[in-house]
C-alpha cells in the first residue's frame, strides 16, 4: 500500500498493492496497521455505501465539529470524479479544490479528512461507490457546498445542465455563505 500526497494537506490518494493471478486479483483495501505504519491514525466506525446512476452528482457534504467526518472513499463498480474542499479557514489552501477519477480499474481511494466537503459525479453508466468514516452521521451537523459555485470552478467530468441532483444539494450554498465551522 501506498499514499500518494496531493497539493492539499493531509488529503492524500490511497493505492493498495494488488495481487493478480489467473484467477483475478485480492487486495486490502484497508488495514489498521499499514495505514498506522504510513503515519494514519484513524479510527473508522461506520461503512456507507451508494449507488448511482451515469450522470448522478452527489454533494458538496461536510459534518461540522464535533461531528465531522474523515472518509476513506472507494468505487466497487464503475468510475466517479471524486472531489474534496478544503473548508479549514486557517490553510494556505483554503477554499481550493481537488479531484481524482476513482474506478473499480484504478482501485485508489480518496481520504478526505475532517474539514473537508466531499462530493462525487458519476461518469460511467452506474457506480458502486463505498466510503468508511471515522464519525457516525449526525443530521443536525450536516451542511454543504453548490457543486457548482463558480469560485470553486469544478470540472465534474460532464454537463452540468444534465446532473442528477437532489433538490437538497441544488438549494446548497455558495462557500462563501456555507455554515462551515472548521
């Protein structure tokens, strides 16, 4: 297993070692003890798990303090472009985002610390896409980002006027009148 850093701290790529054979592949997509010898110290509590259809755009989602959330994010089936916000008001990279294509193929994953808005597209004809957190989901700390905030400019990998998106996350606010604690 190794981490790949990104331009933003603390949020990093994750690709598993895969071992392949005639009979397919075995990998471990998460252990206690790799993630510890990589200097990861999370203690996840709960496993979700989505699925979608091409053209579904989830998010932008975040847990306020004292509920927020790290999430270590996967596809099962298909391919997402998997996006994260940095929301901590005191980092250099406040307010900048960054997004990965996470495949069933590819087997990376996104660990999204707390601090974090996260969303995904689905750019396949549907996507499995499973998540561990280390905080249990909490309705009264929820807030959200638009997907489509223009300072943010996110390239989701598809026509916007064409997403599926919940009513929920199409009333969200811009990051600049979003209710982010961190």
């Amino acid at each position: 297993m190794k981490i790949e850093e990104t331009f933003i701290k603390d949020l990093v790529v994750v690709e598993p070692t895969v071992f392949g054979d005639e009979r397919g592949y075995f990998f471990e997509s998460y252990s206690k003890t790799k993630f510890e010898d990589l200097g990861i110290n999370i203690e996840f509590v709960q496993d979700n798990q989505s699925f979608s259809k091409k053209g579904t755009l989830r998010g932008l989602h975040y847990q306020n303090p004292p509920f927020a959330q790290t999430k270590l994010v996967r596809v099962l089936e298909g391919e997402i472009i998997d996006v994260a916000v940095d929301l901590r008001k005191d980092s250099p990279t406040y307010g900048k985002s960054f997004s990965i294509l996470l495949s069933a193929d590819n087997k990376k994953q996104l660990l999204v610390p707390q601090g974090f808005a996260h969303g995904f597209s689905v750019i396949s004809e549907t996507a499995s896409v499973m998540y561990k957190c280390d905080q249990f989901y909490n309705k009264a700390s929820e807030g959200g980002i638009k997907y489509d905030d223009p300072s943010l400019n996110i390239d989701w990998g598809m026509n916007l006027e064409e997403a599926i998106v919940s009513e929920k996350d199409q009333i969200l606010p811009f990051i600049e009148n979003c209710n982010s604690l961190f």
